[in-house]
C-alpha cells in the first residue's frame, strides 16, 4: 500500500515536470477517488513536482514559460484537491489567521497550500493573496482581531516586506497584539530572529504545528 503511495508521489513529480496536465489531473483524481492523504499528496506529489520543475529552470534546462506552464498546472490540480481538503473543517475556529505574500511578490503556490492546510485543522484563514502590501496586511490583521499573521515571500527582494510588518507592529505598539510568522523558500531562522518574528515553517504541516504550539492548541 504505502509503497504504490510511493510510486503515485513519484508519477504527480513526473507529470508536472513533463508539463503532462491530463496526467497530472487524472492522479489529482484518482488521488480523491482512493482517499489518499491529499496533503500528501500536494507536498510530496505536486509541490515536490513544481520544486524540481524550478531546479531545471535554475540549470537552464526549462525557460520562463515552462515553469509558467508547471504553476499553472499546479494550480489547476490544487483547484481539485483543495475542496476535498476542507471537507470536516467546519465548526469551533481554534482562532484567526491572516496570510498573504508580500508586496512585489507573486508567489502564492506555497501560501495558499499553507492557508488551506490551517483551515483543514480549524482555523479560521482570511487569504489575501499575493503582491499585498504590509500595511494593508497589518490593518487586515487589526480589522479582523487575528491571532496570527503569516507572511509569504519567495524572492530574496521581497523578503525585506517580511520585516517591515513588524516594523509597522512596532511603531503601532502592537507587537504583543499578534503572532507573526514567516514563510517561502528563502527564509530562514536566522531571518526570523533578525526580523524578530515568532517563528517559520517550510511546509504547510509544520506551519500547523507552529501555529498550534503559539496559540496552545
Ligand atoms: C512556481 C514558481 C513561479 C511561478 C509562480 C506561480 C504562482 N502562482 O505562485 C511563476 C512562473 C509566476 C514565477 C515567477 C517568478 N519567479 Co519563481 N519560482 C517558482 C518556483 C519554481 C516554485 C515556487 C513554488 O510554488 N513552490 C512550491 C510551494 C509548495 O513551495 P513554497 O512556495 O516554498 O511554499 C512552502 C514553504 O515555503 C512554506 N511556506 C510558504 N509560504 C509560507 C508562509 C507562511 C506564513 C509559512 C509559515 C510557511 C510558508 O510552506 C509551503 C508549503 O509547503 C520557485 C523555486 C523554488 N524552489 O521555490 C521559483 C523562484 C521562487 N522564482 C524565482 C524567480 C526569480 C521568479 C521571477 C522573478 C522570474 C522572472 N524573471 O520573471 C518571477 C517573480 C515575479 C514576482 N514579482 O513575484 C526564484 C527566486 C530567486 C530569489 N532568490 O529571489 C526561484 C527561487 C527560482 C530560482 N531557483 O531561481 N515563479
């Protein structure tokens, strides 16, 4: 059993990186049909997939388009599981958390896998999306009494946007108000210290985790 999961991970990689989208969305199905765990199936088959797909444009093997290709074939398969993601998640929010990429950054892959994974475990998510800027995210936050920001950034020239919401806090004297965490390829502990932020996670399942031990959940 968990070694034909193996081999299924292993197909979702090779059809996004072959850019096979009627492959790609037949596994998203069969993957519903078979009651597979989907989040699973978006880190270890889709997400690994889009990751190498990156790889191969960084080597020069792949060109802009076809790594346009592969997050449109990403994001056509997430539309898919998504729903299937959410089904259970309804009743008593175990709290609030706004999620964005930063301004200049239109990432938004990994950011929406990481709010959509919090909703599955309860929370209440508000996705802004992608390209926002801090300051829209900060009076989000104050809007709607969040517990948590989270904030995506996967160029290293937008990851400064990251600091710059807890700048805001500060100057507004709201740095106990929230929890704030950061996320995207590029960030790391380091930067979350320099940042003073509360904490990161590479993937949508730590970000449960980090969020369930900030709010003692
Ligand atoms: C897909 C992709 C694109 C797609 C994005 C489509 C979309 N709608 O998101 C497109 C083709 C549009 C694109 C455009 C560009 N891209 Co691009 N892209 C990628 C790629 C290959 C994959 C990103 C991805 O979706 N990964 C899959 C998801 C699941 O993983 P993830 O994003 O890391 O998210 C996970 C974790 O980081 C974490 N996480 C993420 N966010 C958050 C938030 C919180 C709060 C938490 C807790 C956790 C968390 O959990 C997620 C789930 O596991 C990366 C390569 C890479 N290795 O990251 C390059 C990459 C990020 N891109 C890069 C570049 C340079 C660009 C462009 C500038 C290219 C260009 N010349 O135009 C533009 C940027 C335009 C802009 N202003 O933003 C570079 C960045 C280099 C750098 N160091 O700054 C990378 C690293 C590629 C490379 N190796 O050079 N890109």
């Amino acid at each position: 059993m968990l070694l034909s999961h193996e081999k299924s991970y292993k197909d979702m990689v090779d059809s996004i990186v072959n850019l096979d989208e009627e492959t790609a969305i037949e596994l998203a199905n069969k993957a519903i049909n078979d009651k597979m765990n989907l989040m699973d199936v978006v880190e270890k088959g889709y997400a690994a997939g889009i990751r190498k797909v990156g790889e191969l444009w960084e080597e020069g093997e792949y060109f802009l388009p076809e790594l346009m290709r592969g997050a449109q074939i990403m994001q056509n398969c997430l539309d898919l599981l998504i729903p299937h993601l959410q089904e259970g998640s309804e009743g008593i929010s175990r709290g609030k958390v706004v999620i964005a990429t930063i301004e200049g950054d239109i990432h938004s892959i990994g950011k929406t896998i990481v709010g959509t994974m919090l909703r599955a475990y309860g929370f209440t998510v508000f996705d802004l999306g992608a390209d926002i800027p801090a300051e829209k995210i900060v009076d989000f936050a104050i809007e709607k009494e969040v517990d948590v920001i989270g904030v995506s950034a996967l160029l290293t020239t937008t990851m400064f946007g990251q600091k710059k919401i807890i700048e805001i806090l500060k100057e507004r004297n709201l740095l106990n108000r929230f929890k704030v965490i950061l996320g995207g390829a590029p960030v790391t502990s380091s930067w979350v210290k320099e940042c003073n932020a509360d904490g990161f996670a590479e993937n949508a399942i730590d970000a449960v985790k980090l969020v369930k031990s900030l709010l003692n959940k």
